[in-house]
C-alpha cells in the first residue's frame, strides 16, 4: 500500500467534544479529549469493579457478527474500523475510553502535563503485564511509536504521530530526513515515558486510545519475524481479552478473558466468538437461533425487527460517498460531469428506501454530529449550506451533464464502479447505477464487485475510475475528513490538487489561525465549501448501524470515533 502522505499539523486551540451521529432511537456516547491545567498531575487508581455489576454475570462468550475479515492484527499497519475493534480488545495504549468516550488511563496510571503544553510525561502501572508474563515498559511504547513513522515499515497511519499528534521530528523522520531513533518519545526508565510535542495538542491524550499508538514487545516482535500479528502465538495481550483462536482473512475466530489483565476484575464475559458473515439474510438467521448475540441488519430486514425490543440504531461514525478518479479518467475531470453525477444521486431514497437503518443523508464534506465548534454548534448542522453544488435535482443533473458531454465532444460515458463485496454497499451501489443511468442520457455504469481489501488498495493505487468508500472519524474535529484533500494524501483518491485549499489548511493548522479557535472554524468552512464546490466527492449519508441485540446482553459501548465498540464491561446474562 502507498505511504501516507502529510496531513497538515492539527493544532486545535480549544477542546473538541463530540457526539454520536443522530440515528432516531439510537443510544448515543461521546468523547472528548482529557485535559488537565498546565503543569498539574493527574491520577487514577485501577479501574475497580464497576458499582451494580450483575452478580450473576453470565458464563458464556458474547458471540459476535463482523461484515468484513479482520485484513491486520499489527497495530501500527492495520487502517480499518474491524481491525482497531479486534486489536483493542486484547490491547491496552496508555488511554483507554470509558462508557462516554473520554480518555481514562490505562497502561498510563498518572500522566504530568508541562506548563507550555510541550512535554507528556506517562507513568505506567506496575502490575501491568504481557500475556508472556513480561512487563509493559516505556521501551515498548518508543518501539512501537519508531515503527509507525519509520519509512520502511510504511505504516498508513504515521500521520497520526507527525501532524495530528505533533510528536516531535515526526515528520522529519517519516519524510527520511531524520533516523526514526530521534523521535521525540523516551523511555526515561521502565516504567517513565515522556513525549516531547512541536505545539502543543489540546486533544492529544484521546489519541493514546488509537491502535496506531499502541505498545508492541521489540524482543517478541524480533522473535515472530515477518509473522508478526498473524496468528494467536504472533501477538502478545496486554488486555482485557487473549487472542487464541485466528488465521488471516478468518471467517470466524476467538478471544478469552485475559485472567492477567491487571482490571481482570472487571472482565465478566469468559471470551469473545467473531463470525464473519457478509450475507445480511444469513447474519439475521444466525441471531434468530441464538448461534449470534448481535448482528447488523439492514433494507427490508429493518421492516421486519423494527419493533422488535432487541432492534436498536447505532450511530457508526462514517461517512460514505462516491470518489472519482479525476487524475486517471479524463471524462471525470471535467466539472460538469462531476456535478451532475452528484445532482443525480437522490440521497433520501438511498437512505430510507435501501438502507433503512437510520443513517442519515448528506450533502457536506463533513457529517453532521460530529464535531462541535467553539460556540457549541455542530460544524455540519446545516446540510443546506452547498445546495447549490450538492443536492437531488434531476433538471441540473441533466444540464450539467449535457454541457459536460458537450465540452468533451462525445454523446456516451461508460464508467465503473469498484464496491466492496458486502451487501449493504452492493446494495447502495446498484440504486446508484440505476438513479445515474436513469437521470443522465448515455451513461453507462459497470459495477465491479470487489473485497473490501482488494477495493482499498485499488483505489490507493489509482486502479479505479468510480469508487464507492466510507471514511470514519480518527479524532474529534473537522480535519480527520478535510485532511484527506491536501495534495498527495492517500486517501485523496482522486489526485486531486488545489493550491488554495492547502494553503487554508495550512493556515488553520500551523499558521496563524492554530490558535484562534473561531478563526479557524471559519477558515474550514472556507476549506469545506471549495471541496463541494469542486465536486471531489459526491457525499452520500452517515452510517448508522441498525443491530440486533440479545436482551441478555448489556454493557457493549459504541463510539463514532476511532472504536465503534468495546466489549470490557459488557455481560451477558445466563
């Protein structure tokens, strides 16, 4: 896969909270950065057990449903949503997130904060253990924390150290001016890690629950090879649950409760059974006989549990819409097309006819219910803002397309589509032929049905003219999705480049905006409104996930950002 390129330092001057995405009847959870005022201590014992834990905790292993394979089990290479979720189960980073989202130690017992905001200083417990009876130390987190920005290991995630966490000479190192030795992380003894920032990072200790910045074991690392991660004896659990059942690309695999674990006493479920099921119908089936306790359902599967108690809509956190290869395929390039692809997509039938999980149509490069401003408002609340660019009208798609047609010279577009191999993205991407072929005179659309795996790094590699992706958020503001426009991202698909628009970015991260937090804000809406006004991505809706979940089981916690669910404190009654 291709290195990530630079995203643009984020320097917030205020902290961001957030909220789940609005899903109707959806129970939502929040995060927030953890914060504490220059140059105190804060500290937090171990997690006791929880007040009011059932005390006929239930005995069997909560059985689970995944849409996609696990595609890494390695912290600093994994880049989806499904692994984070896996490796988190049975790893602990300094922070952990708790019932709402914020950052609570966990490996970390007590952090210091200098008085500049510059300098981290992490105190690690004692008692905190690998799954080979050795020590988590601060060696393991500078060793794993080299790797993410160490150019050979390629790592697609190395800009959550070099500009949204701001460690110091990351991005030197990442860009091979500097050895991956000098990075700004030391471990001043076993069990003292201190961090050395460029600016400071109001949000940084909710970034140490994010896998990238997760710990890793340099002599059992050294001693798997290049197995690493692949298999229950390739990774060590400093966590709630061990790994002990897994093979690349499983259909199905299993954790069990880690009695090492230092908050053992806050593990009640005896293990973790992952079935990977991409087949929606199938999914449903395996709940009804009780082989799953949740399981995601969508489309006409929504009609029938809708009323079912056990039904519940989960806001998910991302941000689905179409990309097109404006680099690669000539047709695309041209405005015209592009805005009448977007004018030709009615977003509400989609939602509600197709999926029919509560996720919500969206008309802005950035979902609503995501990210709140320094005056408390939502920055995507108004999903009007780029009607004039972004909205169902089939009249303008016609216009736009007949104009764009014409500044090309031909009367027939044929274009394709890679989409994942899962059902609901099948699904979506088979009304978006029909609406575009309907709407739009001499277009032609081929879908080419792909694993999620194989779609990624097609559309990392250029190898696509159409493709229908999901981004979901890393961290709480408005630059986890603008981020991904700067010129030479990895994850601007496209290729697409604009030179104002990097230089508003830079403005609002390094430049003078960094600290103006209602400067900024209204430099990002400047950022947003040239992304929609350009059409570099046609925005489709925010995902909510519509799942199925046994009345036995409570305690599984969602969050829109960086883990969708935790299993820790979840129990399950017998």
């Amino acid at each position: 896969m291709k290195k990530c390129k630079a995203i643009l330092a984020i320097v917030m001057a205020s902290i961001m909270t957030f909220g789940l995405v609005g899903c109707g009847s959806s129970e939502s959870t929040s995060t927030s950065a953890t914060t504490t005022e220059s140059g105190t201590t804060t500290e937090a014992s171990a997690t006791t057990e929880a007040e009011g834990t059932a005390a006929t905790a239930g005995t069997s292993d909560l059985n689970i449903m995944l849409e996609t394979p696990v595609e890494s089990l390695d912290p600093q290479q994994a880049t989806d949503g499904t692994s984070f979720e896996v490796i988190a189960d049975y790893t602990d980073g300094l922070m952990q997130m708790d019932a709402d989202g914020k950052a609570v130690p966990a490996i970390a017992e007590s952090y210091d904060i200098s008085e500049d905001g510059l300098t981290y200083t992490f105190h690690l417990r004692e008692d905190a253990n690998w799954s080979n009876g050795t020590p988590v130390t601060a060696a393991d987190f500078v060793f794993a924390w080299q790797r993410a920005v160490d150019p050979a290991v390629a790592s697609e995630y190395s800009y959550m150290l070099s500009d949204i966490g701001q460690i110091k000479n990351a991005a030197e190192i990442i860009a091979g001016e500097k050895d991956k030795s000098e990075l700004g992380v030391t471990a001043v003894d076993e069990k003292t890690l201190q961090v050395e920032l460029n600016v400071p990072v109001s949000y940084f200790l909710s970034l140490m629950y994010f896998p990238t910045y997760y710990p890793v074991n340099e002599e059992f690392f050294t001693s798997c090879g290049d197995t690493f991660a692949t298999s229950p004896e390739t990774v060590l659990s400093n966590g709630a649950f061990v790994l002990d059942s897994y093979e690349p690309a499983a259909t199905a695999f299993h954790l069990t409760k880690n009695e090492a674990y230092y908050d053992a006493a806050k593990v009640q479920l005896p293990g973790l059974n992952y079935q990977v099921i991409q087949d929606s119908q199938q999914a449903l089936m395996s709940y009804q006989t009780g082989a799953l306790d949740t399981t995601l359902v969508n489309g006409e599967q929504v009609d029938q549990v809708k009323d079912d108690p056990e039904f519940q809509a989960v806001g998910a956190g991302y941000l689905w819409y179409v990309s097109p290869n404006m680099a690669a395929v000539p047709e695309l390039a041209n405005l015209n097309i592009r805005l009448a692809l977007t004018f030709a997509i009615d977003r509400e039938a989609i939602t509600t006819d197709v999926l029919k999980d509560g996720s919500a149509p969206t008309y802005t490069a950035v979902p609503p219910q995501f990210a709140t401003g320094p005056d408390g408002s939502d920055f995507s609340a108004d999903q009007t803002m780029f009607a004039d660019v972004c909205a169902f009208d089939a009249t303008k798609a016609a216009d736009y397309w007949t104009a764009g047609l014409s500044e090309l010279g031909i009367q027939e577009l044929t274009l394709d589509m890679v989409v994942d191999a899962d059902d609901a993205p099948q699904k979506v991407a088979q009304v978006l032929k029909e609406q575009w072929e309907t709407t739009l005179p001499g277009l032609t659309v081929n879908l080419t049905i792909e694993p999620k795996k194989q779609r990624v790094q097609d559309m990392q590699d250029g190898n696509f003219q159409l493709g229908l992706t999901r981004w979901g958020p890393d961290y709480a503001d408005p630059m986890t999705y603008l981020g991904m426009w700067i010129t030479d991202n990895s994850n601007n698909y496209g290729l697409w480049s604009n030179a104002e628009y990097d230089a508003i970015i830079d403005e609002c991260t390094t430049g003078a905006l960094c600290t103006d937090a209602e400067g900024r804000w209204s430099k990002l809406y400047d950022a947003e409104k040239i992304v929609m006004d350009e059409a570099v991505i046609f925005p489709l809706y925010t995902q909510c996930n519509a799942e199925m979940m046994s009345s036995k089981v409570t305690g599984v916690e969602f969050h829109p950002v960086a883990l969708n669910r935790v299993y820790k404190n979840a129990v399950k009654a017998e």
